[in-house]
C-alpha cells in the first residue's frame, strides 16, 4: 500500500489483508465528515452506556448525561421506575433540569416554565386556557429515549427503536461482565461516590485502542512498572518468553466489536492473592475475600474473578477496567479532535471502609489525574493527534501487530484492537 494517503472520497479507511496487514486511514482520526458518519451508523443505532442503577439509590434521584450527542437526564422516578428523558422542554426546547445531579420531584423549563414529573409527563403550562381545544398535556410530556434497558445494573439507551434487545445485543461481553459482578457477594455493585472528568485533545477512538493496548505499557508506563517492580511485584517476562510483560495474556473477540484483554494477574488486586502493594496489613483482609469468592463460587469460578483482570470495551465507547480495581470508564466525541471522558471506580456494596479505601487508592494511583497511568496516556493521545496533522503524506496507521498467530492473540498483540476496526468499517463504511 502506498504510503501517502489514498483514502478518502469512496475509498476505503480501513484495509485487511488476511495475515499479512491491517492498516487504518488517519482520516479516520480527523475528519468531520467521518465523525458526521459515525453519529449516524454508530451513536443512533447502537447500545450507549448512560449509567448504573447504584446512581438512582432513592425515587427522584437523577443525573444529567450527554449520550450520543442528546441531552438525557437519567431518573429514577417517584414511582421507583429508572428512565431516560430526553432533556429538552416540549414547548421551544430548553433543557428543563441544568443541575448535574440530585434529587427532584420534577423538572422546570426556564424559559416558559412548563414543568414536568419525573417519570416525564407533562404537569403544568402557565396561561394553557390560551391554547386551542386539541392541545393535550398527555401527548406534551418529556420524549423518552426509544430504548432502554439493563444488565446487571448496567443501563444502556438505544435510540434505534428497533435495535436488537441489549443482551443480544452484549453477546459474549456479558460473561466478562458478571466475573466484575461476582465480586460482590450479593451481586450488588456500586458507583463509588466522586467521579472524574476531563478532555483529551484527540480522537474518540484512540481511547478505545489505548483502553486495551497492552503494547504500550513498557513504552509509556515504565514508571508505573518501576513503582510496581520496587513493591515487591514480579513484572519481568520469564526469559526466553518472547513475551513483553511476566504474564501471558490474551486479547479476545467478544462478538459485536466488543473486546477484552484477559489476563493473570500482576497488578495487584484487592481481591487476588496477597500482594505486598498493599502492605502487610492487608494480608489477612485480602484472605478472607478470597475464602468467601471460594466458599460462593468454587475454587475454578474464584480464581476467574480474582486471579485474572480485564479490560472489557463494550462498542463502540464503554471501557469496564477490572485490574487493580474496577473503573468504568465512558468517552464520547466533542469533535474529530476532541473528546470528553467520565469515569467512575466501581466497587461491591458489601466492602468495610479499609477494602474501600484500597481500593480509591488503586483506582486513585493507576487511574487518577495524577495517577501513574492517566496523564501519560492523554500525554500519548494527545501526541498521536498532533501528528495526524501529516494525515495526507504519512496516511495509514498499521494493526498488524500478530496477524500471523491465528486465534492466539496475546494482550500486547493488535487483533482485539483490530476487532472493533472491523465493526467500526462495518457500520461507518456503509453510510459512505
């Protein structure tokens, strides 16, 4: 393939040659026109994360999201019943609730002071005696999303009416969800109170990549693996391995351009063997949570949940990271350059405040905006963004990373990076 770009206009952004090469056009990374596209193959018709049950704890709770572009307040009604209002008034349009969150018994429009309920229906208009006879609060209330539904208390919105139902929809990334929920002796987890949020300065779908590219942790995380060598971890590759870090781990197709890598453990978890990142004190705690994970689920099920991490992509911008703690993590684009990242830890409900705290300090110390891991890699986004300002002479980016080895793909390897490319050419090639 010619190096300079030959994209563009009908031609193809992402080529496959079977194990040979796979390479992506960095017009992908920075064209509107292609952003326009994937609102309309991708953000309209797929499953898009909006939030986790724990959120709604009590009737008129709710959260204010951006979801594939639509203002969307996340509610639990005074009924009890979660759902998904478009936030936007009926009337002309104003968003009706512009706080981030809390609790409300209904939503207010600024500008005409329409109100409404929060289960969405229509509740007062001020002068509505000056409407015609055929005006009808029933048919005036607030839009609700076209689909919403759950798994395991994760929701996620569709507003594709006639999308596939969300399991089907989840294929195989399920069985990766519940080994996160397994963790909780009740099956009961929760969005740990405090959220961060920030923006990088670079294309949504790098995030995705980098989410699950064990490839660059020698490169960009060697401080990270330094402080983990220095704790008394083993991050050396046996020698003679081949292998980049002391694990051999795999990356996994998941169905639906879902992913995963699925790895032994290193890192150190809060619910894995005792590992001395965690001080001799933690000893005896960390034993116990993986006799009750043995006691509950079998030996074979414990050592799955406690023993190996992953970081799950649920396509096409929900990152589930279950390593040395649990980070659900959501991104959306602001522009071809230009995205937003929420991101929360998420932790059993059953957990005493010293499981909790290890667990902020792990989420805190890799995750955290001056953690080990989140300024290096906004760092390297951000980097790879500026140089796809040469888009038209340097065109392409290679995946080819293991193309050669069949269905054994190692995490440091690109064939799960190259299975959401797939689906991604899928859908946004076809609204050429």
């Amino acid at each position: 393939m010619n190096e300079r770009h030959n994209g563009g206009g009908n031609g193809r952004l992402v080529v496959e040659v079977p194990k040979t090469r796979f390479a992506v056009s960095r017009e992908a990374f920075v064209s509107g026109a292609v952003m326009r596209r994937e609102q309309d193959a991708i953000f309209d018709h797929c499953w898009i994360y909006v939030g986790h049950a724990s959120e709604l704890r009590n009737p008129g709770d709710f959260k204010t999201r951006q979801v594939a572009g639509r203002p969307v307040i996340f509610v639990r009604d005074r009924q009890g019943s979660v759902r998904a209002l478009i936030n936007s008034c009926r009337h002309r349009g104003a968003t009706v609730c512009r706080e981030r969150e809390g609790n409300a018994r209904g939503f207010n429009c600024l500008y005409h002071g329409w109100s409404y309920n929060t289960d969405g229906s229509l509740r007062g208009v001020p002068g509505e005696d000056a409407y015609p006879p055929g005006f009808d609060k029933a048919d005036m209330g607030l839009r609700a999303v076209a689909r919403l539904e759950h798994y395991r208390d994760f929701y996620f919105v569709n507003f594709d009416a006639r999308a596939e139902a969300l399991e089907t929809y989840l294929a195989d990334a399920k069985d990766y969800i519940d080994l996160v929920v397994d963790q909780s002796p009740s099956g009961r987890m929760e969005i740990i109170s405090g959220t961060q949020e920030y923006d990088i300065r670079a294309n949504w779908k790098l995030l995705v990549e980098n989410s699950v590219d064990d490839y660059h942790l020698l490169a960009t995380h060697s401080t990270w693996l330094n402080y983990m060598r220095n704790s008394g971890v083993n991050v050396t590759p046996p020698k003679g391995s081949g292998l980049l870090l002391p694990t051999k781990g795999q990356g996994r197709d998941l169905g639906n351009g879902h992913l995963t890598t699925d790895n032994p453990n290193f890192r150190g978890r809060p619910v894995a063997k005792w590992i001395s990142v965690y001080g001799e004190e933690a000893k005896a705690d960390i034993a116990a949570i993986r006799a009750e994970l043995v006691a509950r689920l079998g030996e074979a099920r414990a050592s799955r949940v406690a023993d190996t991490n992953r970081n799950l992509v649920i396509f096409p911008n929900l990152v589930i990271a279950d390593g040395s703690s649990v980070t659900v993590r959501h991104f959306y684009p602001l522009g071809p350059d230009h995205m937003r990242v929420v991101a929360w830890a998420l932790g059993p409900v059953e957990e005493t405040e010293a499981q909790r705290a290890r667990r902020l300090h792990a989420f805190l110390t890799f995750y955290g905006p001056g953690g080990f891991a989140t300024p290096d890699d906004v760092a390297a986004l951000e980097a790879v963004q500026q140089g796809y300002a040469a888009w038209r002479e340097v065109g392409w980016n290679d995946l080819s990373r293991g193309i050669a080895r069949n269905d054994d793909q190692l995490n440091s390897d690109e064939g799960h990076l190259r299975v959401f490319w797939r689906r991604w050419s899928e859908l946004v090639e076809a609204h050429a």
